[in-house]
C-alpha cells in the first residue's frame, strides 16, 4: 500500500470503525466484540487514528511542531460540540480538529484548565496523590460543574463544561490560551 493521504485518511476511517465497535469497512455494529471492550485497545484505535490524522495533514516528522496557539475566530466557528456536558479533554478534541497543526499547538484539557485556574475559573483541591481540579464559586458562572462519573464500577467527580460553558470557551478561548 502506498503511502498517500488518501490511503493514510482510508487506513485512519477503519481504525475509527474498529474504534467505536464497527464493522471496518460496512460500518455495522460488531457481532463479537470481546477484544473491543478492553479499554487499553480502544484507546490504542484512537491514539492510531489521531496519528493517522495529523500524517495526512503532513504534520509527523515534516517540520517543528508550533510553540503558540494561533486560532482563528472563523476556526472557532466550525467546531462541532458533542451533545451535553464535556470533560475538558472533549472539548479540546472538538477544538482541534479544526486547528490548523501547522500553525497552532493543539490544545490539551490541562493546559484549557491550567488557564481557567490562572483566570479563577477553576481551582485546585489537595489531595493523597497530589492535587486536582475543581470547580469553585465562580465557576458556574462560566458554565462549569462538578459532575459524579463512573469508570470501571469506580465513582469519582470530573469538573464539566455545559452548554453555557461551551459557548463562554468557544468565545473566549483565544484570550484564556494567551493568558
């Protein structure tokens, strides 16, 4: 198989497909999918596929990455939000598909909430192990909760951005980046 975008974007929609429990080429649900559910594969279609992603923009091993966030309102403007509430990590997913990699660094959700702390957004709560972030009284003025998640029968709180909040990032991002 040659090496061409083309085949880069193919080989990246099937990892996509296996990613979210498809069939690789008809895109039908899987009738067996033991191998699927384990976490650690899943996450291994998508880190795949993102690289897949940026190889077919060019951007592996072709020129250093960018050291700035350079984004254009009208790229705001095409980001596509999943439905309901979102992690920070979601959010930023959403942002960057439509970041242009030659220009900008992608955004991450702890550099998003690094920022967010720095502006008292967000704050931070000590913890065994270190600390983590959390909301505060400002927070759900910005549209950001606190919200109890459940992963692997473990229960924990996630700080997560609403409607309201979305639309407060999406507007305001590019001045919390450079803050």
């Amino acid at each position: 198989m040659e090496l061409s975008k083309d085949n880069i974007l193919r080989a990246r929609d099937i990892i996509l497909n296996l990613a979210n429990g498809k069939e690789p080429y008809s895109g039908e649900p899987f009738k067996s999918k033991d191998f699927l559910s384990d976490p650690k594969i899943i996450r291994c279609f998508f880190f795949v596929a993102d690289v897949l992603q940026e190889a077919s923009h060019g951007g592996i091993g072709h020129q250093p990455a960018p050291q700035n966030y350079v984004i254009a309102k009208e790229d705001l403007a095409k980001v596509v939000m999943p439905e309901g509430n979102l992690g920070a990590n979601a959010f930023c997913k959403a942002v960057n598909e439509v970041i242009d990699p030659y220009k900008s660094k992608k955004v991450t959700g702890a550099v998003l909430n690094k920022h967010l702390k720095n502006l008292g957004i967000l704050g931070e709560e000590k913890t065994e192990k270190g600390s983590r972030t959390v909301t505060n009284e400002n927070s759900a003025e910005f549209g950001l909760i606190m919200e109890k998640r459940e992963f692997e029968g473990r229960e924990y709180e996630q700080v997560m951005i609403t409607d309201k909040g979305k639309k407060y990032l999406l507007e305001n991002l590019i001045h919390i980046l450079n803050n």
